[in-house]
C-alpha cells in the first residue's frame, strides 16, 4: 500500500499555526500524536530474517483515533469483533442530526451535547419500535457519531446502523419489518425533537452548559430560550437511507464508517504557500457535479480539523436494545434461536491481527519480505523518545 504524497502530518509538521497558536491540551496531544506517528520519535522495531539477512525497520503508531494512518487495523479489528454478532436480516441506516441553533450550542460543550445527542437517539429508536401501532419489538443498534461534514465544517449527527426487525415483548418470536421499511421518520423526527430540547433545557437548568465566544449571551434564562424557540418550530432532520441488504453489505458500510476520521490522507491534494487544497462531497448535488475541490489557508484548515476532536475518553460507538454489552450474548443467542440460524453460518471466523494485516496491505508480517523462506525475528526495540501519547 503506497504511502501518499501528501499527509496531514506533513501540513501540521510544517504549519506555523499548527507550532504556534494556543491549543486546547487535547487538541494539542492530538496534532502531536499525528505528527510523530511512524516516526523515530514514538520507536521502532527491527526485525531480521534468519536466513537472508534482510534488515526491516518498523516505526510505532500513535494509535490515536483522530489519525488516519491509525485506523485501518482499528477498523479491520473492530469489524472482526462485529462479525459475531451479525443476524441474517435486512439492516437499516438511520441518521439523526440537529439544527444549526443546536450545533452552535454543542460547538461550546461537546461532552454534553454529544451525550444528549446519543441519549435521546436512542430512546427515541426504542420507544417508537415497542409502540405497537409500529413494530412492537425490542430492537438492538449501534450509533456512531460523526461531528463533521465534507468540507470540514461542524455538522455533528449520528449514523444508526439497525437490524430489520425485532424481539416479541413475550420473546417468543421475532417481528421483522416490512421489507424495504423500518419506522416512520416524521413520527421518529419529531419525538427526537422533543425528547432532545427537553434534555437540554434540564442540562441549561443544572448549569451543565458553558456559553462562551460568540454564545456568551445565552447564559440568561430568556436568551437561551429565545434562542431555541426556531429548533422548536422546524422540522429535524432524521433520514432513513435505503437498507444495506444481508450482513455483508452491512460490513462494507461499517468498513467505511466507523473509524472514519475528519479528513483521510487520500483527500489531501496540495500544500503550498500557506494553503491546503482538498477533495469533498456536496451531497446537495447529485452526480459527478457532487465531486469539489476546496482551498484553505493553513490556519483556517486547522482550525476546522481540531474542532471535531473529540473530549477525552468519550465513546463514539455506543450500543442498545438488544445489542447493549449487558445483554449481547443472551439476547444474540435468542434472537438467532427465533430466526433458526446458527451463529457459526453467519460469517468466517475472525482472524487475528497480522492477518487482517495482510489482508489490508497484501505484505506479511510473519514472512521475510526478501526471501519468502523465513519468519523475521525482532532483534532491536527502541523506545519513544518521550512520553507516548495515548490513543484519546
């Protein structure tokens, strides 16, 4: 796999805003992080073939979720772990935004916003599925949340990745969906509107929210109402997209999506006097119209990409229903006892790390990339030059 001509680190190794401006100390471990990775600076291993010779030098990975040289093997584990708990039903992709007024809102507290966000999604999901005039199941689903949009600018939603249908509040059968059809989003649309504007009225009421920069004005009871009173009177935006099919239409998506950060290096165009110039989406647009190029200076584009850092420690992948960690297994086993199926006919086996290694890369890790003929064997560890950073 080729390295790019061009990476983020590169633009924030070379950036004097990037060196310079004062950061958050998160945003800050993030640009240093991307910086040293699969540099001297984190370590590296050497590796020698017992039989040619054949010296190989392995620089370590920051292993931060923000990096995109981290993700690939992330992903490639995480799907594995997915493989599992796959069911042979039709999936669902449910997505969940907010209106601009909330967006800027959640700009200034991402934690809290970001968890009201999740928070509501979900009981929005479970609530409408156990209506009976709807589905009547006990549904399971993950979320991941994703904060920014083509352009980089800040646009925070939730991808919904849903199975087709549910468990029978008796648990004595499985009630799918209508094919092709999930739940209605209007009705999902607005009980999310309002299950979410009363969580964040109780969150400005216990003084959870921060109203700094351009929404200091907020931080008084009638402003901060005021200011709500459009989000209360449109329409949210909650999309069903069409539904991905069997299990392995689901992996492909998920292999695109979950640990997808802010900007790949494979969008990065150039880097010249000052400026970056990317590749981006308009999904306003249909067709190969959709396809832009986009120019900024330095400082705005790292302006852009730190705002979708993410709080420390904070869960980006979250699951419910039936899917939740509690309750996985037992509910899993019942769920493909009513659907007749055989965890072990779902999917292959999981593999372990280096294979999926080879998998992505097409190079071994076990075999000598010279000869063939035999395993490399670490010879020399050097550790990093400083503290590692962490993967938060």
């Amino acid at each position: 796999m080729p390295r790019p001509s061009l990476e983020l680190a590169d633009i924030f190794r070379n950036s004097l805003f990037a060196r310079q401006q004062p950061l958050a100390r998160q945003q800050r471990r993030t640009l240093e992080a991307i910086t040293a990775c699969r540099t001297a600076v984190l370590g590296q291993h050497l590796d020698e073939c017992g039989q040619c010779g054949e010296v190989r030098i392995s620089y370590n990975s920051c292993r931060n979720r923000h990096c995109p040289k981290c993700q690939s093997l992330a992903r490639a584990e995480w799907l594995e772990a997915r493989k599992a708990e796959l069911l042979p039903v039709e999936y669902f992709h449910v997505v969940f935004t907010v209106p601009e007024e909330i967006a800027q809102l959640a700009f200034y507290n991402q934690k809290v916003i970001y968890d009201i966000l999740f928070r509501t999604t979900s009981e929005t999901l479970l609530t409408i599925a156990r209506d009976p005039q709807h589905l009547g199941a006990e549904i399971g689903f993950f979320a991941i949340l994703h904060a920014w949009g083509q352009n980089l600018h800040f646009h925070p939603h939730l991808h919904c990745v849903v199975p087709g249908g549910g468990i029978a509040p008796d648990q004595t059968r499985w009630i799918a969906c209508q094919p092709g059809f999930f739940l209605p989003v209007r009705v999902l649309s607005r009980l999310f509107r309002r299950l979410f504007l009363e969580a964040l009225q109780k969150a400005f009421e216990t003084d959870q929210l921060q109203f700094h920069g351009g929404i200091e004005s907020l931080g008084e009871r009638n402003a901060f109402l005021q200011y709500l009173t459009p989000a209360t009177q449109t329409e949210w935006v909650v999309y069903a997209k069409p539904p991905f099919g069997g299990p392995a239409h689901v992996l492909d998506y998920l292999g695109r999506y979950t640990h997808r950060v802010a900007l790949s290096n494979d969008r990065l165009l150039s880097h010249e006097n000052g400026e970056v110039t990317f590749r981006y989406k308009d999904y306003r647009l249909h067709g190969r119209e959709k396809h832009k190029v986009m120019t900024l200076s330095e400082e705005e584009f790292t302006r852009r990409f730190l705002t979708h850092v993410l709080p420390r420690g904070f869960q980006k992948i979250r699951f419910w229903g039936f899917l939740s960690h509690r309750r996985r297994k037992p509910q899993l086993a019942l769920c493909r006892q009513l659907l007749q199926t055989p965890a072990q006919e779902l999917l292959p086996q999981p593999q372990d790390y280096r294979e999926l290694y080879q998998t992505l890369t097409g190079r071994s890790l076990k075999r000598c990339p010279s000869c063939g003929a035999c395993a490399m064997k670490c010879v020399l560890i050097t550790h990093p030059r400083r503290r590692t950073l962490d993967s938060t």
